[in-house]
RNA sequence: UGGGGCAUGGUGCAACGGCAGCACACCGGACUUUGAAUCCGUGGAUCCAGGUUCGAAUCCUGGUGCCCCGGCCA
C-alpha cells in the first residue's frame, strides 16, 4: 500500500486490507454509485461518490454508476441527466459502466422464480395494513401470513399472473419466505415485488410489478460483479436480508459495509426537504445557489476541487456527526484564494474626485493577476483617472480610533496606484456623503511613496469613467440555525430559513477587464470575498455574480 | 433483557496493547499593496465504573448516553 493510502486511512480500507490478505474477492475492489433518480445529487452524495471512485481508483479498481430506478412514481430522466452531470462536473468518469436497476428486472424476475421454487418465496394476498399487523412490533414477533405455505405451482402461476397484468396495485405481493419471529423486521418475510401499474421513465409499461431496494440492491451488485457495496447507516439493518438473498440464490456475494452520511452544520440534507424548498417556492429551483445540491453549489461557485478534498478531509466513519461549514468554506477560500481571478469590484460605490489629478488625464496600471499563484504571474491592465469609486465603506467622516481607511485627514493607498488624502466631503440636504475629494501624490505611482512613508490602510477603488455597470447577487445561508432540524414545537424546518437569503445589489462598479468575464468563472474581489459569474441569468451587458462564500459568522455577528 | 449501531479537545477525523496526533474553529504574535491571505505559537479530549496487563482510547465485564429499524420508499 501507497503512503497516500495509508494516509487516508479509515476502516471501510481496513475492512478491503483484510479481503485483500484473506483473497475473498482475488484482490479486486470494485465499487458502485446507485443513487435512485428522484431528485438532484447535494453535497452529501458528493461524499459518497469521492469515497466509492476515491476508494476504487486507490486500489487500482473501477466504480459504476448505477440508477437505482426500482420506483417509477418518484423517478425521472431529468434526474438521471442532473446526476450524470453533477458527477462528471466533479471529475469522476465510469467510462461505460453505466446501469440501471431496471436493465435487470429479467433478471431479477428468473431469480424471484428461482426463488419461489425452492419454496424461499410466495405470494401474498395481505393488504397493506393486514401485513403491517401481521409484522409484529418491536417487542413481539410477527405472525405468518395465510398464503405463507401454499404450493410452488399456485405462486409460479401468481407471479406470471402478476406480471400480466391481471391484478391491479396492491392486490398481493412476492415476499421472502424467512422468518416472522426475528427480531430484524427486515428478516420478517419481507416484500420483494409490489404492483404498480406506473409508466416506468426507461421501461415504460414493460413491467407493473416492481422489485423493492432490498431484493434489487443486492443482486444488482452482484450481476455487476461489484465487491464492495459502500451504503449509509440506516441499512445495517437491511444486511443481513442483502446477505440472505445472494446466499438462497447462490451468486456472486459482494460485501455491504456502511458509513455515516454527511451532515452539515445550516444544512439540509434530505433530497425530500430539499424538493420540499423548490415546490415551495423557498428557492427558485433545485439549482438555487442557496442550495446545498452540487448544482447550486456550481453556481455559487464552488469549486469540484474543493468539493473533492472536503471530502477527503472529513473522513469516513460510522459516527453521526455534523460537519461545521467552517470546514467547507475553509477548503473553498483555500482553493479560491490561489486559483481564483483577483479582479476590483465595488459593490456599493462613493464618488471619490481627486482635485489635483487632471480631469483629461488617463494612465492605466498593471496589476497581477493570480497574486498567490506562483504559477500564474499574468497581469492586466486597469485605467485610472480624476474620478473614481470607493466602496462606502472603506470611508468614514467620524472614524472611531483604529479605522485605517479613508476619513477626513487621511491618507490611504489606492491599490496599486497612488496614495490619496481626503481633503474634503460633500454632503446632500439629507447629510448622506455624496462625494469625497482627494489630493494624490504623484511620487507614489504604483502604490509606493518615493520617501518611503507607510500607511495603514489600502483601499480598492475602480475608474469612474470606465467602470462596468453590473448587478451582485448576495447569497447567505439559507438556514438560520447551526442545525436546522432543531425546530420548535409543530414547526417545520421551514421556519429555519433566512428570508434574506438573497440580496440584489445594483449599480455595482467594476474594473473594465470583468466585462470579459466568462459564465461560470470565479473571482476574489479584495475585502467583499469570492463571486462567481452566474451560469443563468447572466445576458450580455448586465453581468450577473453570485457571491460564492458567505461567512457562516455573519449570522452569528448579526445575533449579537 | 426486542434488534442493530456509535461514543477521542468546541467540531470532524486518526492512533488497531507502547509518548493521544491532524484539520477546522477559538485565542495570541509576526508579516502584509486591504484588516484578507500567509507564517509562528498557546490552551484545550479518550462517556462512567470495575477488570486483564509492566503498560489500555484500544482487550474483558457491567453501566450511561445518542442514532437507526414496525413503506407494497430508497
């Protein structure tokens, strides 16, 4: 094993380790990524896939995708094309290894006809609220269904039957013949096949009788030949049922080993929550950028990189645990801050004249780039003339003591062009400061003084005369609450949400080289933090950015 | 006495019988053409009680706490 490997040490790789010491699956890792298509993928499926294509790339092995589409009444093709590209957005390829659950419903079938005659299956007449009587409760076992012992040729005509069309929904069901009175409800003669007369997205009306998760999952895996099967918590419980099957129906048998989902502090992870916020109108779609969903996070401007060692970060291990989005936006700004384009934006402007600067004078300065890039020292031109934009900010008429921006008196630097004093400020009959005047000494051109005296604060600033006009999107967390599960009394998760989420700042002032910003490419914007140039609303001449961070402080600030 | 699983600084993850370590966060300092970033540094943890052992986060016993399971969802 690789020192890199033994670095990302965790024990689903002690548990593969040991498979390969002992020879079960011939030193082979094959992994597989079966998300069911009924909604978009979001930062917690992000862990799983790095951790499935992550694992298998390290032990020289392959990952499928696989949909996992045993449920045609929640699933459909627009989910199938968001998630294939989420995935390969974040780097990982399955090259041909592209399945479907439903590519083996014939399959599945001839092993559910296997099954029923070595007398391991039946059909059931039970409606749904009878079985649910009939399964016991957590203390008190199950009692045997009625149909339970009927012959093999009464439940080989059932099943034929069934997939002919002859019964309608809920009319009886294929269940395992295994053992009402364990205290695994799974082992509890479980469901394999129910009727659904739905219009499946890939098969159509082929079939109206659909196999469940768990007779599906495991022979799946299995056909595919996958030797791990890397699943979340909540089905440790369905494993031994997974083992049952692949062992009655003698096949390839593939290890399911569980870990513990993602859970993000402001985060909601639940694809039935999220559906729940586009429905609702709470977001505008499923690729929001106040979404946690991979598509959103694209557009906010995350990048897959930072999505990629995130994951490798966190680790893997069957603990529940809430991640703080501190980690996420750590990575991000780490990723960002020395690949992303340094550019001068001012959000919300004030008019700065600088008296001494001739009025038909141009110069222009330039400026790197990628500042901590060492790898990219290109550098862009940025004009400069008598009138400029300051943020509001970045000046003050009263300012307390250690402010070291502008104010009436002092002296700043202009980032990357001249040092200026405030000599004067002009204010409306309402006192809002309309403008500032300045005087600049021309002896620190570039933004160093000849006499080499320091000042403290540096500010950016963008050409009045040629600035370009755009529209900033501010987006902060949707949620209010470091956990937004934790709602009070009848509340729904819902009343967590920010209803500021989103603010649209117009008029915003920015360096002429952002004009020529492509859709999709992020930037850091000195002090106001990273943005990206919106993949949607972005039409020519009205640039459009989302603010890719928004510091999870910030509602903590506004608390206090 | 239903079954299954998990407990390590504030947070997440390591250490697999041998000096409890890493990252984020917090705090302090240095540096800086943004107060960002960067660099350096401090503090802080093995759920509890027994036991085995020269030695226990790790093994054993008994507690405690939390999570999951009674869909014809996945």
């Amino acid at each position: 094993m690789s020192d890199l490997v033994k670095s990302k040490s965790n024990f689903i790789r002690d548990i593969i380790d040991e498979h390969n010491q002992t020879g079960r699956f011939g030193g082979k890792v094959h992994t597989r990524f079966p998300p069911e298509p009924n909604g978009y993928l979001h930062i917690g499926h992000a862990k799983s896939i790095c951790l499935n294509f992550g694992i298998a790339k390290d032990y020289g092995g392959l990952t499928n995708l696989r949909f996992d589409d045993t449920n045609p009444t929640k699933e459909d093709v627009e989910y199938v094309e968001s998630i294939k590209a989420n995935i390969r957005w974040l780097g990982f390829d399955w090259d041909d290894r592209e399945y479907f659950a439903s590519d083996y419903f014939e399959t599945l079938y001839d092993c559910a006809v296997q099954l029923i005659k070595k007398g391991k299956a039946f059909v059931c007449h039970l409606s749904a609220d009878e079985l649910r009587d009939y399964r016991g409760t957590l203390t008190e076992p199950g009692r045997e269904s009625p149909y339970r012992n009927r012959t093999v040729e009464e439940n080989l005509d059932l099943l034929t039957r069934m997939r002919q069309g002859e019964f309608p929904d809920g009319y009886c069901t294929l269940r395992a013949k295994i053992d009402m009175g364990s205290p695994n409800f799974n082992m509890r003669d479980p469901v394999m096949y129910r009727i659904l007369h739905a219009e499946h997205h890939r098969t159509a009306d082929d079939w109206c009788i659909y196999p469940m998760y768990d007779y599906a999952h495991c022979v799946s895996d299995s056909v595919e030949g996958i030797t791990h099967s890397i699943c979340t918590l909540e089905f440790e419980d369905h494993r031994p049922l997974y083992d049952w099957f692949l062992d009655e129906l003698e096949i390839f048998h593939p290890q399911q080993i569980e870990f513990a989902r993602l859970n993000l502090t402001y985060t909601v992870m639940s694809k039935r929550k999220l559906l729940q916020l586009v429905k609702e109108g709470f977001v505008t779609s499923w690729d929001d950028p106040r979404m946690p969903s991979l598509s959103g996070m694209q557009r906010r401007g995350y990048t897959p990189s930072a999505i990629k060692s995130f994951a490798e970060i966190i680790g893997v291990a069957k603990n529940n645990s809430i991640v703080d989005m501190e980690l996420l936006e750590h990575v991000l700004r780490d990723d960002l801050n020395q690949h992303a384009t340094r550019r001068m934006a001012v959000l919300r402007p004030l008019k700065v004249i600088i008296d001494n600067y001739p009025e038909d004078k141009e110069e222009s300065f330039e400026v790197p780039d990628f500042p901590q890039d060492p790898d990219r020292q290109t550098k862009r031109s940025v004009p400069f003339s008598n009138v400029l934009y300051i943020e509001s900010e970045d000046f003050m008429e009263n300012p307390p003591a250690k402010y070291y921006r502008l104010a009436p008196g002092k002296e700043v630097r202009l980032m990357n062009a001249y040092y200026v004093t405030c000599t004067e400020v002009v204010k409306d009959e309402a006192g809002q400061v309309t403008e500032v005047h300045c005087t600049y000494d021309p002896e620190s051109r570039g933004g160093m003084s000849a006499d080499g005296r320091k000042v403290r604060g540096t500010i950016h600033w963008v050409s009045a005369r040629h600035a370009v006009d755009a529209e900033v999107r501010l987006y902060d967390m949707l949620f209010t609450k470091p956990n937004p599960y934790e709602v009070e009394e009848g509340g729904d998760f819902t009343d967590n949400i920010n209803k500021h989420s989103l603010e649209v700042l117009k008029g915003c002032k920015l360096e002429p080289n952002l004009a020529f910003a492509e859709v999709g490419q992020s930037f850091q914007f000195m002090r106001n933090g990273y943005f990206c140039l919106d993949m949607v609303d972005s039409k020519p001449g009205s640039l459009v950015f989302n603010r890719t961070i928004s510091l999870v402080d910030s509602w903590a600030k506004m608390q206090k």
